[in-house]
C-alpha cells in the first residue's frame, strides 16, 4: 500500500469489501438455516400434537422485541420489520404483516408464504381448515386475544393448545439469561403517588397489576436498558390500595423482577421482588406458600396488556384506558427535556445531512460509501452528546429502490451502496430523557433531479406542510388529520399504505398509542400537550420512495370567548368554551428539509411562508452549535424561498 495514499478514502473501501464478504457469507447461512433450522423447530409441533403454531411478534411484557435478541419470529423467518404475526406449519412458513411490510417480508423472507392484512386471525381459516389443532402461547397472547382465538375457534372447528411451558422458546434459547442491567429513577414533575390517584379511581377496587413495560415504567419513573431501543425493564406490577393512614401513600407497589441488580431511586412506596417469588411464566415454582401468592388476590387487570397465562378465574377484568390517556399527555417536565432532546438531535442530524451532501461524485460512483457507513456515521454524529443513549429504532437508511421499503433496514451483512438519487433516511434518539423520530429524504449527488422526483416530493412536503400549518378544534380525531395531509398526493391519484403519524413517548418507545394520526382513528381526541409524528409519503416499488417525518407538540390556540357567553350558565359556557376551543400543532423537530427537490412554483403562499418560519426557527435553534462549515451550509439551506 503507498504511504501517500489517503486513509480516509482507502478506509472506506475496507469497509466495502468486507461488506460483500459478509453479504456472500450471510447468503450461504440463510441458506443452510432454510435447509436445516425448520424441521428442528418442528419437531415442536409433534411433541405439542398440533398442526400450526401462531406466533406474534412480542414478548410477555408486552413489547415489540428487538431483531435477533428473544425473538421468535426473526428465528424462524429472518423478518426484521416491528409488527408481524408467523404460523408454522408442517408444510412451511406463513408470515402476517400489513401493507407496510409487503416488500420487505418478500425479500427477507423467500421461504416464507407473506400474507398482507391488518388482522391475521381473520385470515388464518385459509391456512388452518377445519379439524386444525392450534398451538399458541399463554404468555405473548393477551387474555382478550386468546378470547378471540377460542371464539374463532369454535366457528372454525380448531382445537386450541396452550404452549403452557414456552417449548417453542426452548428450542431456541437454549438458554436464559436474565436481565440485569441496572434500574434507575428519572426526575418527574409526577411521583408514582400521584400517578396512581390519577388513574386508580374505582374505590371498590384494592389490587391491580399492571403486565405493561411502557404502563410500568411511567408509573414507577423508572428505566432501565434490558431490552434495545426502549430504555425498558422486564417486570410485573402488583399495586395495593393502601387502607392504612399511618404508613406509606394512597398506593403501594411491588415490582417483579428479575435479580440481582443495582436499583438507584426506587420511591419509598415501592418495593422489589425477584420474578422467582412467584411462578410468573411457569419455569420455576413460587418459593411462597401457595395461600400467601400475591396472585391469589381479588386482581383488577387490563385484559389487552396481560398474558393470558397469568390471569386467575376470580380476576376483575378493566381496560384502564386512562393510564395511556394520561402518558400521551405529556407534563412541563417531560416538554421541557423532549424540547432539549429534539435541538441536541437536530445538530446531530443536520450534521448527517451536511456530510452526505460532500460525497462526491467519484465516491458515489465507487461505491465507496453504503447504507450501513450512513446508518454508523449518523450514530457517530449523535454520540458526541453525553445525553444520547442510543438509537429509539433501527435506523432505515434507504437508498434508490430499497426507499420504496417503508421500513427497510440495511446491516453490515446486507447494505447497497450509496449512489446518485434518491436517499431516504428514518432514524432516532434516545436521550436522557426525551424520544425523537425523524424522516428526511434527499437526493445525492450533483445530478439535478427529475421534474418528476421533484413533484412526487413536493407533493408528499405540501402534505406535511398542511397538516403540520392547521388550525383545528378541540374534539379533531386522528382521522380527520389524516386526511388533510394525503389531500395532496390524493390530487394527482397517488397515496400511502401506513398511517401518516403515531404518538411517541417521553424517553421511551417511539410508537405510543394514543395518539394515532389514522384513518381508523375514528375515536380519541387531540389533546393539548400531545406529541406525535407529521410523516406522509410516497412510494413505487422498483422505483423508490418519499418520506418526510416532523415530530409536533399540540399547542392551544388562543381565541377571544365571544361576550354573549357571560349571560348562559357555567355548565352551558363551559361546554361553549371547549366548542370554540382551537389547537395547532408546533414543530420539535428541527432539520433542514432537501430544497433540490422542491418545484417551489407548486407550493402556495401560506406553504412558502410555514417553511420559511420553519427553516429560521431550525437555524436560529441549531446555528451557534454547529462547526463553521456547517453553519454555513445550513444558512444556504434554509434561506427564504
């Protein structure tokens, strides 16, 4: 190798022959693991005397698991995507996903037989004929869905059969290990005292517990790191009314997890319990007598976010709707952090975007840079922060075609190389203590794009920018927002296949419902102080796709009462007040949106005149923190148009 030549070109074609390595390597293995890996999973279903195992993506605690950490259905199928539902059968793999994941379960999965729906146990008759014998899992189905099942069951002549014992997960994790990771309090304006009193009215009721992940760690304001992605914790809440005067708060918590581990400013009303003090998923007996079991309590559950194999006869089944209605409604504390996290993210990725626009043509048409080199460069870029914990979901760096993938994700195995065209990028951080989401999308090299590129994105930007610009009243449902941002693309006969927003959390999940900006979000008002996504789209298989993702905080709008509305009663002014109440929403991302692809011609006034305000107020927030160069370059982004 010459001495002379230049470490930072040479490193990056490293990079790219190790990847094709790897790319030929992964090829061979999916091959052997179709071959060899399926009929050892089979065996299952002998041993179980069934005919087809139903498989969720999802863990007892009620998330989403990550790829290739506990989760089954990536095992089995090699599905990367978030939402699925698998069904093994003798005769091969059937894999549930909807529109979202079409294509990309069709090209991760060539041995599987994917099905596009919204709900698979509607569709599951035409795999499973009548006499089926259906195995599913008392512990990542919910009491209410293994209701469903045993309904659909009988009209469809199944036998359903619990996998009480989880031999399916035997089979694959050889071994358990259990988490660890340290538990540790965020500061909240809201202490799990009050958090309680809020949504634990019934006064008839003594016990709940509470099986949610995201449900128990906004109760408790406590996080930790056992899963990817959420700064969340495997565990169990059993809270008490407490009937004494003398001790403690209104409420008292026991929390089930596993242990040992280091817990760092657990309330005083809350104590820790190893999972082994109860016989929680059914691989080890309770080291309590029977009669003092906490269970054997007269329980109140959410039957939706509890595992059917906990629930006791004697239970009190309650939606306890409100513990989600209170979380989407975010308080000072937590809009104060996620306003922070939002800047600290921004100069990350504007950062990204400035360092995408220097690939030059000769780098591009080397393939000297990938979608997994973007996908570690914009990680670089974001932890330079002390703050940032990690990414909030796998990163969809997403180059020419594989755009049209809504939720394509690249890896060191499988990545494209960048090229000139269109790019689109879907990332997020985890900050202390604030969630960001945020879609760009951007055309590389010094190519101008087509008219054509250039109207497909300018009518996915007009969108975003309308919803993002509306003023609506108090009582707008998520379906009537959505609606507003397609108006634009439905003008010119195209449309998208998800939802064009969800509800995010504070230093949590990403997706937290509500709210849902859908159109079956038929129910569920926008409320002040909520936060969720603005990300309509565009996508044509073999073609590409078009994303442009805002997280927005609901804001009130003021307007003057008229005068009238002091002569009527309080109970009638009120209910005038909340009709003539209005809302809109305020940007909290902040990231320069690609001007090459505008046709500026096609926007309107009031369309120039929002992204002129948005562009100063990214500059103003992001200006001071960035390097010179960078600086500089954001300024010619986000001049007026």
């Amino acid at each position: 190798m010459c001495t002379s030549c230049d470490e930072n070109r040479i490193q990056p074609c490293i990079q790219r022959i190790e990847s094709v390595i790897l790319k030929t390597a992964f090829t061979f293995l999916c091959d052997s693991m179709s071959s060899g890996f399926f009929p050892q999973y089979q065996h299952v279903l002998h041993e179980l005397g069934g005919d087809a195992y139903g498989i969720p993506r999802r863990t007892a605690f009620f998330l989403n698991p990550s790829p290739r950490k506990d989760d089954i259905l990536y095992h089995l199928t090699g599905f990367t995507g978030s939402s699925a539902y698998g069904l093994m059968k003798r005769d091969g793999l059937f894999l549930y996903v909807d529109s979202r994941y079409t294509l990309q379960a069709k090209e991760e999965c060539p041995e599987c037989t994917v099905i596009t729906c919204d709900n698979p146990l509607q569709e599951l008759h035409n795999q499973c004929p009548t006499g089926t014998r259906l195995i599913v899992s008392p512990w990542t189905h919910s009491h209410f869905e293994l209701s469903r099942y045993a309904e659909t069951a009988r009209m469809q002549g199944w036998t359903l059969i619990d996998d009480q014992h989880q031999a399916l997960d035997s089979v694959i994790k050889k071994e358990t290990i259990p988490s660890n990771s340290p538990i540790y309090a965020i500061p909240n304006t809201l202490s799990f005292q009050e958090k309680c009193r809020s949504v634990l009215t019934n006064q008839n009721q003594k016990y709940w517990l509470i099986c949610s992940a995201a449900d128990i760690a906004w109760l408790t304001n406590l996080r930790s790191s056992d899963h990817d992605y959420v700064p969340f914790f495997d565990g169990y809440l059993l809270i008490t009314r407490n009937e004494s005067s003398h001790q403690g708060g209104d409420f008292l918590g026991k929390l089930y997890t596993s242990m040992p581990r280091s817990i760092e400013g657990l309330d005083p009303n809350i104590q820790v319990h190893d999972f082994k003090s109860l016989n929680l998923l059914g691989h080890e007996q309770s080291t309590a007598p029977a009669a003092e079991n906490p269970l054997d309590q007269d329980i109140t559950y959410d039957p939706k976010k509890t595992p059917k194999g906990l629930v006791r006869r004697h239970w009190i089944a309650d939606a306890l709707e409100q513990i989600a209605k209170n979380r989407s409604i975010k308080n000072p504390w937590e809009l104060s952090h996620i306003t922070q996290a939002h800047i600290l993210d921004g100069v990350a990725l504007t950062q990204f975007l400035h360092w995408l626009s220097q690939i030059d043509d000769a780098r591009l048409d080397q393939g000297l840079e990938t979608e997994w080199s973007a996908c570690k460069m914009l990680e670089t870029f974001r932890q330079k922060h002390a703050s940032y914990k990690g990414h909030s979901f796998p990163t969809i760096s997403a180059m020419g075609t594989n755009s049209a993938m809504m939720h394509y994700t690249p890896s060191c195995l499988q990545s494209d190389p960048l090229t000139s065209g269109i790019y689109l990028v879907d990332s997020g951080g985890q900050y202390f203590y604030g969630t960001t989401d945020v879609t760009r999308t951007v055309w590389l090299g010094t190519d101008h794009p087509s008219k054509i590129w250039q109207q497909k994105y300018t009518a996915v930007l007009q969108g975003h920018i309308h919803l993002s610009s509306m003023i609506f009243p108090y009582g707008t449902t998520g379906c009537q927002l959505d609606t507003i941002a397609r108006s634009f693309l439905w003008q010119k006969g195209w449309d998208y296949a998800h939802s064009t927003g969800h509800g995010v959390s504070c230093f949590g999940p990403v997706h937290e419902m509500p709210p849902i900006i859908s159109a079956r979000a038929t129910h569920g008002n926008i409320q002040e102080n909520m936060i969720f996504s603005v990300e309509p789209g565009y996508y044509r298989a073999g073609l590409g796709g078009i994303r442009l993702e805002n997280l927005v905080r609901v804001m009130d709008h003021k307007k003057p009462v008229a005068k009238t509305q002091d002569a009527v009663p309080d109970a009638v002014q009120h209910t005038v007040q909340e009709e003539n109440r209005l809302l809109y929403l305020k940007p909290l991302t902040l990231a320069p949106f690609d001007r090459r692809l505008m046709d500026v011609d096609a926007l309107s006034y009031d369309h120039k005149l929002w992204l002129n305000q948005y562009h100063k107020q990214v500059y103003d927030a992001l200006g001071s923190q960035l390097p010179e160069e960078t600086r500089a370059w954001l300024y010619a982004q986000t001049r007026p148009l």
